[in-house]
C-alpha cells in the first residue's frame, strides 16, 4: 500500500522524462557533418552616394566578422579617438563629421580591416573606388584624402614617408556663377520678411550663408555701417560693410526679435548657445541681448550635453530653397544658389572700380590669387576681343 503524503515514509513521484531522451548514436557512427558555406569575398562598402555615414553604426565598425583578424576592437572606439582628435585642434564640427564619415567608409570599404594593417596600397584602391565607381568630384576626393591622412598622422601617429608621396586629385579651374545686377534685383523682389534681408546680406556684405545666420547683435555696428564676422572660415574674424538701404530695414527687424526675446525671458528660457566655454566663464551671458542671434530660429530645442532649453539660428536650408525658390520664379536660368550672391558681390564691386586687395579682405580670402579669378568679367567676353560679326 503506498505512503500517505503525509507520512515520513513518503516520496514524490518522478517525472516522466521519456519524451525528452536524446537516442542514442550506434557505436562508431558519426552525426552527420554540418554543410559548410561557400567561400564569400570580402565584404566592401558601396559607392551609393548618401549622407556621410547613414546606414552604419557605431558598433557596425567596432565589432568584428568572425574569423577576420586586427579587426577594430569596441573598446577603445578607434573613431571616438578621431572625434577627440579633431576637437583638440578647434577644427570646425562640419569637419569633424566629415572626417569620421570618411574613415568609417574607408574602413568598412576594406571589410573592417584595421588602419594599422593597412597602408598606402588600400588608401589608393579606396580614392580610385571613388573615383571610379562613386564618380565623385576631385575636391570630394581630396577630402576622403585629407580624413584618411589625418587618421594615419594624428590619431594612430604613424610617421611613414609615402604619407607625403600620395597623389592628389587635380580640381579643375571653374569660373564662379554671377548674376547681373538685374538679374539680383529681380530675384530679391521674389523675396519676403527674415528670408530677403539674409539674402540681401549675402549680396550687400559678401557673407557666407553660414557667416550671415551666425550675426549675433553685437556683431552689427549701425553707426560704423559694419559687420564684424566671428570665427569665418579657417576661423578668422574679419570686417565687412553693412550697406546703408539695410540699416533700417535690419533694425525694425532686430526689433521684433527683441520683443521675441523679452517673451522667452519672462517664460524662464532665452538662452542661446556660446562658443568654446563662453557659457561657463560667463554663466548670464547666453541670455544677453549682445549674443542673441540676428535670425533666430522660430522654435527652441534642447541642448543635449546640458539639457538647457535654447534657440538656435535659422537653418541654412531655409534660406537655400527659398533662393531657389526665387530664381525659378524670376525665370533665371543660371544654378542661383547663396554662394551665387557672394561672387556677385565681388564681381560688381571689381566692375565698380574697387581694388582687389580691398575685395580679398571684405571676402576673407587668405591669398589673392583666390579673389583674382572675379577679374574674368573686368574683360568684355572674350578677354576683350571683339568679334568680327560686330563691326559694322
């Protein structure tokens, strides 16, 4: 008679585990073998142009395919140590993205090989991938150039001679797009509000885009009539004229956006983001008038390494469709673009008579063999030459 549960003598049954036995494997016989896989390339990144570093990950470059070997190990992030790199030479944030976007492509283009394994070989059959398959432009080619460079010298600091002996694409001699005076007028006149007066800047001040959506307040000098440019290409400051139909319709302008600003104050925000470690050394000073932007943005955003509430400047793309915009609407045939305006301040004034020192400097330009290709409209078309049809 079996126990009672309740008993001392009593046991649990077992569960039943019959349905669970592996069978077993006649002496001598082997399970069979698992099919193996053909032998596949390397894998190699495509030349599909998009966005510098879209489609890859962060940890897509620091893990490695099985079996492959030196390939770059998580930790530390080899293009973390670019970013570092970049920074501590103040290099601009535009060009950090382009540098890490480039090694990244030039290191999945070699299957995750490490830099330090290659050399001079695997960065020249990367540049003429690029050229070859990608297609894409010498300057395009001398930047992928310049980032691999900077990766082999800086971050891994690999002193190797054929460094120096690496052939760069030669850019072609391109003439600048000019519209004519007219043709500037009119493509003004299909402009409105924030947008016209940023566009009249490029053309009346000879600013870059970025130059322009960057004027913070106390950068404009009314009664000097000029604009002091902060941090310009090759981070330089400069000085360069405010023209005088502007300076009315500029200060009614800073006028709304004062009272924008007062609102943002008393709503407990109205900062704005400083360069280097202003925003440290000087705690109140992003809600200073001074520093507010010139074309402030219409929303605000969160500063990610602070969380502070801020508003940025207005978005270049704002501004570049609605020149686009514009043009079409003005029926003008020419590629108008913002830097279109730029070579048209130029040209015109060197039409006007101004001296090319003087325009090198309003323009920022470190040579003056830069400002001299303008020159090419102070001769009637054809360097002057007339033609034979035109006699009469």
């Amino acid at each position: 008679m079996p126990a009672h549960p309740g008993s001392s003598r009593y046991r649990p049954p077992r569960a039943r585990t019959d349905h669970l036995r592996i069978p077993s494997v006649p002496t001598g016989s082997r399970p069979p073998a698992r099919p193996t896989q053909p032998d596949t390339p390397t894998p190699q990144a495509s030349f599909e142009w998009a966005p510098t570093g879209v489609g890859h990950t962060e940890t897509s470059i620091g893990e490695a395919p099985p079996g492959t070997r030196g390939a770059v190990t998580s930790s530390p992030k080899l293009l973390d140590r670019v970013r570092l790199a970049v920074r501590r030479r103040h290099y601009s944030p535009r060009t950090e993205r382009a540098y890490v976007g480039w090694i990244r492509r030039f290191i999945l283009f070699h299957g995750k090989r490490h830099p330090e394994e290659m050399g001079e070989v695997e960065i020249t059959q990367f540049l003429s991938g690029l050229a070859s398959a990608g297609r894409v432009s010498a300057s395009t080619q001398n930047q992928a150039l310049a980032a691999i460079l900077f990766l082999y010298r800086f971050v891994l600091e690999r002193k190797l001679d054929w460094l120096e002996d690496v052939v760069r694409a030669k850019r072609p001699v391109r003439l600048p797009v000019v519209l004519t005076r007219r043709e500037v007028e009119a493509l003004l006149d299909q402009m409105s509000g924030p947008n016209r007066l940023i566009a009249s800047l490029l053309y009346g001040s000879g600013l870059r885009l970025l130059e322009g959506l960057r004027l913070r307040v106390k950068d404009v000098d009314f009664g000097r009539s000029e604009i002091i440019v902060r941090d310009g290409k090759g981070r330089k400051d400069r000085v360069t004229l405010l023209p005088t139909c502007l300076k009315d319709p500029l200060m009614e302008h800073l006028t709304k956006v004062r009272r924008q600003h007062d609102a943002d104050l008393q709503n407990g925000v109205g900062a704005v983001e400083l360069p280097d470690a202003l925003s440290r050394k000087y705690p109140r000073a992003p809600f200073e008038w001074g520093w507010q932007w010139v074309f402030p943005a219409s929303r605000h955003y969160i500063a990610s390494e602070t969380g502070q509430k801020r508003r940025h400047h207005l978005h270049a793309t704002v501004i570049q469709r609605a020149i686009k915009e514009a043009a079409i609407q003005a029926r003008i045939a020419k590629r108008a673009s913002t830097h279109t305006l730029r070579h048209s301040f130029a040209t015109h004034l060197l039409e006007d008579g101004y001296d090319i020192r003087t325009i090198q400097e309003l323009l920022g330009h470190s040579d003056v063999s830069t400002t001299m290709i303008y020159t090419h409209v102070l001769n009637r078309g054809g360097r002057g030459v007339r033609s034979p049809i035109d006699r009469e």
